[in-house]
C-alpha cells in the first residue's frame, strides 16, 4: 500500500507553489489522495483551474490561489489565503519555478532582467513564502517544506548552458540546510528534492531526445525520463510523518543519472 492510500497526509494543509501543471499539479493531487486539504498557487488561472479541477475530483478539497510569485506581495498572500481558507497550515511544498528554457545561457549571453527573474522566482520566492509560513507552522504542531531544487545545481552542461538557473538552484539547496537548522526546534522540518530529466513544460525543446538516449542505454541508467508523479512521490514522502526524522536532506531524483556520471 502505497503512502497516498494509507491517508499520510489525513487532516494536514498544504499550500503547493506552480501548482498548476508537472510537478506542482501531480503533487497537488497526490497529497489530496493522501488527505491534505490543498491551497494550489499559480500565475496561470486557466490551468490552474483544471488542476483544482483535478483534485477534486480526486476526491480532495482545494482552494485556488491566483499569484504571481515574481512579486514579492503575492508570496505572502498565497499563505494568507491557504490558511484563510483551511485554517492552518502544515505542508509547504515550494515548486514554482522558472526553467532553462526561459533563462538558459551563460553569463555572457543571459539578459540581466532574466538573471534576475530566475533568482526572483526560483530563490526569492521561496524565502518570502516560506517567510509568511513559518509562524503558522510554529504556531501549530510544526510542520514540513519541501523545496524543488535541480540536479543542475550539481553539474553544468555545455550542450545546454543555463548559468542563472543553475545559480539559483544552488542557493534553494542551501536556504533549504539553513533553514532546516533553524527551525528543527520548532518542529519544521525542510528539505529539497533535486529532479532530473522530468517530463514537463519546462523540458519540452529537450524531453524526446534525452527519452531516446536514455531507451538507447545513455544518460539515465533506469532507462526513462522521469514524470511529474515520480517527484510528487518523493514530495508525500518528505511532507508526511514517514519522514519525520528527515531535515535538511537533499533527495536526488534522477533515474541514476547523476550517479553514472560521478
């Protein structure tokens, strides 16, 4: 029996960030089938909306936030309505993001309005919500975050240069040890998860050729590219009590990639 349908999640709140496609909407639903009341925030209302959709009718209760986490004013007001909405907040899974495909190139060839724009989002971001949602969690019975980091914080690419992406996915690993530090004692536990190869928008121009390296036996030593439910797993995991030991932690899900190439 898998962690979903043992109901880990049952009587939790999670707000999930870029809840609206991938990652964010594969794990929106997972926590709902484990229980959680689930506030989902994204820029995009029209998907968004499908992915509320989803949860519901996967038999979970959502909340629709619509926010552009760009802005530093609507970081705090997504934990604001998740715990208007439901009343508490237990689950913070920090996944909005912007990719390489928004922001790839070196520092030479990156436009500094798009360096900024994937610190502002893929690091600011997550300092100012987590910033709204930690007195609610020490407030309560603690509570656990989740950062979506990168394996690209642990390796460059010459094929396909992302330098500010890459920065900035370096930094969540860190703010993830750092606040893990600071509030064990408040019962808060953070991690990061550190995605592959994942079959999303964001991988669209790279997803069918690292597919057919990975089936020809290159790249990714289990054979497939990952899908958003493999990450949103591993995010049940480190948000649930099976975790509960667990801070501070950096959990690599690549199919083995990383690993054949250390």
């Amino acid at each position: 029996m898998g962690l979903a349908e043992r109901g880990v999640l049952r009587g939790k709140v999670a707000i999930v960030t870029g809840a609206a496609t991938g990652i964010g909407r594969a794990s929106a639903v997972l926590f709902a089938q484990a229980g959680a009341r689930v506030a989902l925030a994204d820029v995009r209302a029209p998907e968004l909306a499908q992915a509320v959709a989803a949860v519901r009718a996967a038999g979970g209760e959502a909340a629709s936030i619509t926010a552009d986490l760009a802005r530093p004013e609507d970081c705090a007001a997504v934990v604001e309505a998740g715990v208007r909405a439901f009343g508490r907040l237990d689950v913070l899974l920090n996944n909005a993001g912007v990719g390489t495909m928004v922001v790839g190139g070196t520092v030479e060839s990156i436009a500094l309005e798009h360096w900024d724009l994937a610190q502002d989002v893929n690091v600011r971001a997550m300092y100012l919500v987590a910033r709204a949602a930690v007195p609610h969690m020490r407030g309560g019975a603690g509570g656990a975050i989740v950062n979506i980091a990168s394996v690209s914080a642990f390796r460059g690419s010459v094929e396909r240069p992302s330098h500010a992406y890459a920065a900035s996915k370096g930094a969540v690993l860190s703010l993830t040890r750092a606040m893990a530090a600071s509030y064990g004692r408040d019962g808060i536990r953070v991690n990061a998860i550190c995605p592959g190869t994942i079959r999303t928008r964001l991988t669209a121009d790279i997803v069918e050729a690292a597919e057919r390296a990975a089936k020809e036996g290159r790249g990714i030593p289990l054979g497939r590219v990952g899908e958003p439910e493999d990450i949103a797993r591993c995010a049940l995991f480190l948000a649930s009590d099976d975790a509960a030991f667990v801070s501070g932690a950096t959990l690599v899900a690549d199919g083995g990639a990383t690993a054949a190439t250390t």
